[in-house]
C-alpha cells in the first residue's frame, strides 16, 4: 500500500494542509530553533538553506518512496507553513503513524489537534488507512492533549521504545481506528 497526497488541500477553514513548497523554508529554520523537533524528526539543526533544502526533497519523497506523506500545516488564511504534519506507513498492512510539530509561535491556538484531525479524517475515510498511531513521550502532555482531543484513544505504554542520540525514552501509545 502507498499513500498518495489529497486530492485536493485539506482544510476546515483555519488550517490547510498541503504539500511543502520551496517558499517553507522559514518554517524550517523555526523549527530548528527549537531542540526537541530537530531531536525526534529530521529537521536540520543547525539550520542552513541546503539543509532545510535538503529537508523539504526528504518529504517530497516519502510519497515518491511509499513511506508515507508529509503535509504542512499551514494557516488557512495566509498560507503561511506553521508545522508538519506526517502519516508513515507501518509495516502491519493499512497501519499509519502520526507524527506532528508546530513551530513555537504558532502553539496555543489549536491548530495541531485541528491538523490531527483533518489527516485522521482522510486518513481513516479516504486513503484506506484502518488504524493510525502515534508515539509520545510521557513528559510530552502538550502532545498527549492533542492526540485526545482529535479523538486517539491512549492505549499503553512501550517502555524503553523510543531511540534519540544519546538516549532512549518509554512511548505513551495512542490510536484511533476505522469505526470506533
């Protein structure tokens, strides 16, 4: 199974998630600002224009590659990209994982939940996807209310399951499945 992007961007009118572009590098460079997105993703840290160049082919491949999809989360208004959103296909068939981060100035508002739910939403009703999950950090409550507000059931914990250089860290295990 592959994922191929939406048909059409998907919004509800706040935020839009659409394929990255050329003119996102300034997302990039935010994200890199902050050391826990460059730590569990493959944004450049430090940031450079080839590095965060670099980046952008990354999530253009993952569709190209059948790994999955990376969409920007952009304000719906302004087009602005404000973070990523990606769903990786697992190696269990119809099986994603979740993966989301904002930049710092766009957190507080709501926009991740809004972005987990519209890729949930297509995800689960239109890409043939049967079960999304996504793995967080016990510390990360920011990310674990995310996930609950967009409707991810908590399921348990896998301990020791997370690898970052230098460390290793338990994963708070969340799902939502196909008509439930």
């Amino acid at each position: 199974m592959a994922l191929a992007y939406p048909d059409v961007d998907l919004t509800d009118g706040t935020v839009l998630l659409r394929r990255w572009r050329n003119d996102d590098l300034d997302c990039v460079r935010a994200a890199a600002q902050d050391p826990r997105i460059p730590e569990a993703t493959t944004v450049p840290a430090p940031f450079s224009v080839d590095a965060g160049r670099a980046f952008l082919r990354r999530q253009w491949r993952r569709a190209d590659s059948g790994e999955g999809l990376s969409l920007a989360i952009a304000d719906a208004v302004t087009d602005q990209a404000l973070g990523s959103v990606t769903l990786m296909l697992r190696p269990q068939p119809g099986v994603a994982g979740l993966g989301y981060w904002l930049i710092p100035s766009a957190r507080g508002r709501g926009l991740a939940t809004r972005a987990a739910r519209l890729v949930l939403s297509w995800a689960l009703n239109l890409a043939g996807i049967v079960r999304v999950e996504a793995w967080v950090e016990p510390d990360n409550l920011a990310s674990q209310r995310v996930l609950t507000a967009a409707a991810f059931e908590q399921e348990g914990v896998l301990r020791s399951f997370l690898a970052f250089p230098g460390r290793r860290a338990d994963a708070v295990v969340f799902s939502a499945v196909r008509g439930h």
